[in-house]
C-alpha cells in the first residue's frame, strides 16, 4: 500500500508510510489556515499600531520608528527572523505564528504607516479635528476606513505569502512537529521519491500554488467589494 | 467684550526639513502681526488674493494650527492656554466651513453620519433624538431627507457644501469661520449659499469670518472688511468704508481688479 499512485481508492496516491495523500491535503490545509491567518491577524494588528502611530504623529516618534525600528527589520529577510526564532525556542504551532509574524509586521506597518501621512493631510481629517474629534477618533474613524483597501489587499496577499513560508519553515523541520500532516512537511518528506514517486511532490505543490492564489484572488475582489463608489456601479 | 481677540499674531512655516528633523533651508512668514477683534454678531469679511495668508489666519483663530507667536482669545478664554482635552471641549463653540465641499466630506461616511458626528462627540443622546436633531438640520440648509443615507460624493457641489454647513451648524455654535466657502462653487449655486449663509446667521444668531477673494461677495455679506497682503493686515474698516473710500492701494487695486458681478 506504500507510494501507489493515484487511484480511485486513493485519489492522489499514497506516500511512503501508506497514508492518503488526499487525506493529508486536507489535513495540512487547517495548519497552512490556522498559521496564515494568525500570522496576518498579528502582523497586520501589529502594523496597523505601529504605522498609524508613526504616520499620524510624524515627528521624533516616526523618524525613530521609520528610520531605525522598521529599517533594522525590513534588512533581515523575514524568514530568516523565523528560522533564528524557533530555532531558539523550539518548534510548535506557537512559535511559528510568532516566529513568522516578527518578521511580517514591517511591511504592514510600513504600507500604513505611508497611507496614514498621505490621509493626515486630508481636509477631512481636519474637519473632524475642527469638530473635537480625539485623535483615536480620527485615527479609527476617518483615516482608516479611507486607507483599508490597499491594507486589505496587502493582507490578503500577505496571507499567500504566510502560507509559503508555514510551507518553507515545515520543508525545513521547524514548522509543526510530525505526524502532524502540513504541506511543506509532506513536501520534505517526499524529497527521497522525487523521481520514483513524483505524485508525492506534486500534489503538495499544487495545493500550495492554489492557496496562495486563491489568497491574491481573493484581495482583488475584496478591493472591489469594498469601494462604496465601485459597489454603486455594480447597482449593490 | 469681542467674540474673538487676536493680538500679535504671527505664524511662520519652515521650508523644507530634512528626515533626521532640523536642517530647516528657510522660512515663510504666512501671517504677520496681525491684530482684530470680531464682534459678537456681526461677520467681518476677510479678503485678500491667493497666498495672502487668510486662510491660515482662519485656521489660525481655531487654533487649528498653532501660531508661531501671538494670542487669541475666545469668548474671554486664551485659547493658546488650553489644554488638547479643553480645546476638544471648546470646538463646539467654533466651526469651520471649508473651502471644498468634496475634500472636507469623509467620502466612506453616509451624509446622516457626517452631520450628527458632532453630536456624537460632543452630546449625550439617543438615536432617535440624534436622528430628529439631524432631520432639522437638513431642512435648515435645505437639503431633503432623503438625502440622509446618501454618500458625499452622490451630490452637487452646492448639496455638498450644505451638508457641511449643516454639520458645521449641529452643535449651535457661536462663530464659525467660513473659508472660501463659495469659491468652488459656480455663481449661481455660491449665491444660493451666501444666501443660506446669511439666512442661518439671523436665525442662529452667528458670528463669521467670512473668508474670500472676492469682493462683491464680502461686501454683500460682511459688516467690517479686513483687507489682508502678504500676511499683513492692510486694512480693516466698515464694509461701506472699504468699499467706498479704500485707503490702501492694495484695497484700490482689489477693487478695480473684480468684475462686478451681482450677487
């Protein structure tokens, strides 16, 4: 029952131990969501404080984050960060979702950080000061409703890319530990059968090719969806 | 006592700074030493061509940019000395007509949001009271309440200004400076609205700074006229005053420069 090719009984095979490649797919496909939308959710949180803070107050706080905090990160590549992480602290669900969002928030943080300096100086925003409006108000009110569509698109594209690297960080051995199934790790294992059993490679490949995307897909249409003028013109 | 008391007041933007801060390369002096008071009731037109400074001197008498040098004082309270939570507090007495009636509208805030915001921030009340008080102020600028679950950029640039004058009005304020509010709006559509201006300000007993570059406008509203050049005062008197027998050539040459158009 070892490295069959696809079947009716088994539709995309099986691997070296016997076990369903199907089954697995499907399996990895909660860690690659649970990890992608973690990573997102705590590297755009993260991104979203930081950037609005540094855009809307300009000044020392933005030149100290701009210049020093996000420069120092964004010279590491991120996966690097993460490989460093875990490596220190060990693998497991946890401290991959923290390992690969310390190194995703910079981009985030950056993109808001742009959008809020160009939004600040919009006149609305001075009218909502002119009314007494605080600066939280302003802030999570008027300049982030205006400036979410590229955030959202860059999220949504941000989760293709944190399935890629839950996929490289599990292809090395420092994702979620094993039998636990994930598609870089299926990916690993079937490195031996590349030639011999090449259904082993293929099938975890495609389903990380469709997720990610899926996920770039799935930003443009948000984009759409969420501009009030293009909605009225589609009459919804 | 005036409404408003400016002393001295100067504001001088640098030019140019670089990222590590400082490195200034120069200075514009927007407004220089500038003294007047406004009169409670009354609206004192402020003219003067592009880059003259008046719209930062509008901003200004809200402190909604900080003055280099200065003071300003607010129904008898130096607004300089307040602190962010007293200033907040205190807009509810000072509004601000904008300029552009598309730019100063959020364009992701329905029309019935953008007007009861003010209450929001500043009232306590329920819905339906805030829905009623935002009913009202719609038939005040003559808006129709279908307009309310609108988005901004659904109307006309004169529909657009009303919401903003509407909003500008929902908290019953005292004074408002409104910057060019006609300007961006073409002749007809502008003088329904210095009409609607000058209506509300019997009925709300308000007090303007009325800021534009056209004469025939500030004449047709203003009680005093302030003539401002290069950031200077150049001269401030009655509207008939100003008008009739300007003193300052630059007044003379306002005048003369604007067609006489009726409004």
């Amino acid at each position: 029952m070892r490295l069959m090719p696809p079947s009716s009984a088994h539709w995309f095979g099986t691997d070296e131990l016997g076990r369903d490649i199907l089954s697995r797919i499907i399996y990895g496909a909660r860690i690659s969501m649970l990890v992608g939308s973690s990573v997102v959710a705590a590297a755009l949180g993260l991104g979203l404080i930081i950037g609005s803070v540094a855009g809307f107050y300009g000044g020392r706080i933005d030149r100290f984050v701009n210049v020093i905090v996000m420069n120092a990160f964004l010279s590491f590549p991120g996966i690097l960060i993460a490989i460093a992480f875990v490596a220190f602290r060990g693998p497991g669900i946890f401290n991959l979702v923290v390992a690969l969002s310390l190194g995703g928030w910079v981009g985030y943080a950056r993109l808001v950080r742009a959008q809020v300096l160009a939004a600040r100086e919009r006149e609305f925003v001075e009218a909502a000061r002119a009314l007494g409006a605080s600066d939280l108000r302003i802030v999570v009110r008027h300049i982030l409703p205006n400036i979410i569509q590229p955030i959202i698109v860059q999220a949504a594209i941000g989760m293709a890319g944190a399935i890629l690297a839950e996929a490289t960080m599990s292809f090395l051995g420092l994702g979620v530990p094993p039998p636990t199934a994930s598609w870089g790790a299926m990916l690993n294992d079937s490195r031996a059968h590349l030639f011999d059993a090449p259904h082993l490679v293929a099938f975890p490949a495609l389903a990380v090719m469709f997720a990610v995307l899926s996920f770039n897909f799935i930003g443009d249409a948000l984009r759409d969806f969420l501009d009030p003028r293009s909605r009225m013109e589609a009459g919804l | 006592m005036a409404l408003v008391e400016i002393r001295n007041l100067r504001k001088v933007f640098p030019l140019g700074e670089s990222m590590f801060g400082g490195g200034a390369k120069g200075e514009v002096t927007a407004v220089d030493d500038v003294s007047f008071d406004i009169e409670r009731g009354e609206t004192l037109g402020l003219v003067g061509e592009s880059g003259s400074g008046k719209s930062t001197l509008g901003r200004l008498v809200l402190r909604l940019i900080e003055p280099s040098s200065g003071s300003i004082r607010f129904d008898g309270r130096d607004l300089l000395a307040l602190s962010g939570k007293e200033m907040r507090h205190l807009r509810r007495d000072m509004q601000i007509i904008f300029q552009d009636p598309f730019g100063s509208l959020d364009p992701r805030m329905r029309v019935e949001d953008v007007i009861a915001e003010p209450l929001v921030i500043h009232e306590r009340m329920n819905r339906a009271t805030r829905r009623s008080r935002v009913a009202e102020l719609l038939r005040a600028v003559g808006l129709d309440e279908s307009a309310r679950q609108r988005f901004p950029h659904e109307f006309s640039g004169g529909q657009r200004q009303r919401v903003g004058i509407a909003r500008a009005l929902a908290l019953r304020p005292k004074f408002i400076v409104a910057d060019e509010p006609v300007s961006a709006l073409d002749v007809s559509v502008g003088a329904q609205i210095v009409n609607l201006l000058a209506d509300l300000q019997r009925e709300f007993a308000l007090t303007y700074l009325f800021i534009s570059h056209s004469m025939p406008v500030v004449r047709y509203l203003a009680t005093r006229i302030a003539v401002m050049y290069r950031g200077k005062l150049v001269e401030l008197g009655n509207a008939e005053q100003i008008t009739t027998e300007p003193k300052h050539p630059y007044t003379r040459g306002l005048l003369e420069a604007i067609p006489e158009i009726a409004v």
